[in-house]
C-alpha cells in the first residue's frame, strides 16, 4: 500500500514545520498595532452604594 510508505509524507511534514517555525513567526511578529493601548489612571473610582427603593 503506498499510502504506509512514509518517505514522501515525513518530507512534507518536515518541510511544512520548517516553513511554520521560519517564516511565520517572523510575519506575525511583524504585525504592527494601528493604535497604541494608553495606560489607564491608577486610581480607583469611587462608587456610590445603589440604595434598593424596595427593600
């Protein structure tokens, strides 16, 4: 049966992680954020306590 043959199917396996492991990190390490995260304040809000009209 050719399909239990592994030579030709390990080289392709081979071959698609090299190209995972390669290239694709690099492109995706590229990508660049069109808008930068500003950093919030660090105080906290203060909340008022909801007061329950029925109980």
């Amino acid at each position: 049966m050719p399909q239990l043959n592994p030579t030709p199917w390990f080289a392709i396996l081979i071959f698609s992680w090299l190209v995972f492991l390669t290239i694709l990190p690099t492109k995706v390490m590229a990508h660049a954020f069109p808008n930068e995260p500003t950093p919030q304040s660090t105080e906290k809000s203060k909340t008022n306590p909801w007061t329950w009209p029925w109980y």
